[in-house]
C-alpha cells in the first residue's frame, strides 16, 4: 500500500491560493501578513497534517538571523518596564535575573537585548515592528513594576516566556518562585527554633504580585497549626509604616515576616533591636540582607529556565500564545542570617 505523501509548504500555497513564501511567512507569524491570511493559513495547514521538520526550521531561522545580527544565533528580547534607575533591593534582584539570563543565553548561543519600552514611549504595535525588523522572535518578559496586560495579536509573533505573575493576560508559559512553598519554609524554621507569635507584614499591591500566594501558605498553616503558633497577618498600603508599627505594639509577636525590604528598615528606625527585641525573617532574601535570615528566590535559576523554555518554543516553532500555559517553580532555599536565632537549648 503506497503511504500518503507528506504535506509540504507547496501543498498548503496551493489549496490557500497564495506564494510558498507566502505560506512560510504566515507559519512564522510575519506581521507583513493579515491576520485572517495567517490563521487561514494555520488553520489548512492543521486540517491536512502539516508539520514543519524542527531541524529543518531551526537552521533556516538561524540562517535568517545571521543576515541581521552580529550575534552567532538569535537574539532574545527582555521586555523592561522600569523608568529611570531601579532602588537598590530591585536592582539587585534584576540582575540577578538577569545574570542568568544572559549566561543560559550565551552557552546556547543567543544574544540579549534589554527594550526599555516604557521610557522610550513605545506602543505594542511599534514595539512588534522593531522586534520583527530586528529579527527577534523570542521575548522574555520579567517581572514588571506595575501589572502588565498585553494584546493576544501582539505576541502571536513570537515565542514568548514571562518570570513571576506580573504578566495578566496574556497566559503565557511562566517561571516563578514557589512563594508557596517559601513561606511555608520559613514557618518551619520559625517554629523549629522555638517561637510561637508570629506576624506577616504585606501590601495590597503585593498580593497580585505573588498570586497572593505567601498570603495563602501563612493562613493555611493558621488553620491547621492547632494553636501551636499564635500567627497573624497585617495588609497594609505603602508608606503605612506608623500604622505597621502600632499594629506590631498591639500584637506584640516575637517573629515578624515580610517580603518588603522597607518592613525592617521601620523597624530599625524604630529603635528596634534584632533580634533581641524582635526576630525578624526576610522573604525575597537577596546579598542586600546578608545580616537576616530569610528565604531567597533563585533569581538568577529562574532566568536559565526562562531561557532553556524559550530556546525549546523557538526550536520546535512553538509561537503565541500557549492553549495550555505551563507554570514552572523554582524550590526556594533558606539563608541563615543572624536575625533568627534559635530559643531552643541545644542537646547534648
């Protein structure tokens, strides 16, 4: 029995009506094609079983690259929307995410340029044009400083990852620390080393940030101690740090937790001695709390897998937006610092 031919880009350009090239085009999402030509394209390349060779489509991409870029592979695009320097705790951990970025990109053989959009004013149309003409089809969105929503059209050019939950909608494929999992790690070491009032000091703006889950773990671990530990949660609005302060007085803990590098910088200025006044644990640790114990992210893990799921979309021509978004966790680890100490005599 002879075997039904392959389908080939001819063979779509022929039932579609259009150029080879054409068909090629609209497989790649080039936005020099209308929107209804590439999905009608799409749409009779599904119907007739059409699948591009990822080998194939690879090397024919980096050969696309190397006639614009300087780079000996593709350029991957990370999408800032910060104006002007970043504070001090932010910078750091963009870098962090960055360093490791750049270093998965290199070992695979990408270049990496940072758009600053925002303080360029560019819109998302004209942002698409200058990716497209710059040859750049994989974009990396980080954590941004203000939620993020972005047009399906828009990306449906590209591959696309995004790093934490910054990013609404689009749903796209995501990197993220176990926030989970991090409080949860934090609360253990809390009760481990002895203390039983504990308080977790947040923002309103924060709970979206971590999908509100370092809020959820806290008062999972509320519900299901049976009074082992006396556990309360403060949300506040930025700049409350009088109010944050009062409600501490009133509460009186022996441990408080909180994400905000500002949180124990009131404290301090407060006159509070720590951690023989007031234990203190730090969540979202970076060097610039090397005196606190806390947890910290794996910023600089996050951005090789951000980059190792954007080489892996960009070699199997996997562009748009995903049906299934995957969320991928990084484990957090705890750093030892001196603003825990343990309350337990040690055995001998």
């Amino acid at each position: 029995m002879n075997e039904k031919p392959r389908p080939t880009l001819q063979t779509i350009a022929d039932i579609a009506g259009i150029s080879k090239m054409s068909v090629s085009r609209c497989l790649r999402n080039h936005p020099n094609n209308s929107v209804e030509t590439r999905e009608r394209v799409r749409k009779i390349a599904e119907e007739i079983g059409y699948r591009p060779h990822p080998l194939v489509s690879s090397l024919m991409q980096e050969i696309r690259t190397k006639r614009k870029s300087t780079h000996s592979g593709m350029v991957l695009a990370v999408l800032d929307d910060f104006v002007g320097p970043r504070p001090d705790q932010m910078a750091i951990s963009w870098k962090e995410h960055m360093d490791g970025i750049r270093n998965r990109a290199d070992e695979l053989g990408y270049g990496v340029e940072i758009i600053r959009y925002k303080e360029q004013s560019l819109s998302e149309e004209r942002l698409v044009r200058i990716l497209w003409s710059r040859n750049i089809r994989g974009i990396i969105i980080p954590y941004h400083y203000q939620l993020l929503e972005l047009q399906d059209s828009h990306l449906s050019c590209f591959a696309a990852v995004s790093l934490g939950y910054t990013l609404v909608t689009p749903p796209l494929d995501r990197v993220c620390p176990d926030f989970y999992g991090g409080m949860t790690l934090a609360l253990d070491e809390i009760r481990e080393r002895g203390y039983s009032r504990v308080v977790y000091v947040t923002e309103h703006r924060s709970l979206p940030r971590n999908h509100g889950k370092l809020a959820a773990s806290f008062l999972f671990r509320k519900s299901s101690n049976r009074g082992k530990m006396d556990m309360k949660l403060c949300t506040s609005i930025e700049k409350e740090g009088e109010k944050i302060l009062k409600w501490i007085e009133r509460q009186q803990p022996e441990v408080v937790v909180s994400e905000h590098h500002r949180v124990y910088g009131v404290l301090k200025g407060a006159g509070y001695s720590i951690p023989r006044d007031l234990a203190f644990v730090q969540m979202n640790w970076t060097p610039a709390f090397s005196p606190c114990s806390g947890v910290k992210n794996r910023n600089h893990l996050q951005g090789e897998i951000a980059v190792n799921l954007l080489n892996s979309k960009l070699t199997t021509n996997d562009f748009g937006i995903p049906k299934d978004p995957i969320t991928h966790l990084v484990k957090n680890r705890w750093v030892e610092g001196e603003s825990l100490p343990s309350l337990v005599e040690p055995t001998s």
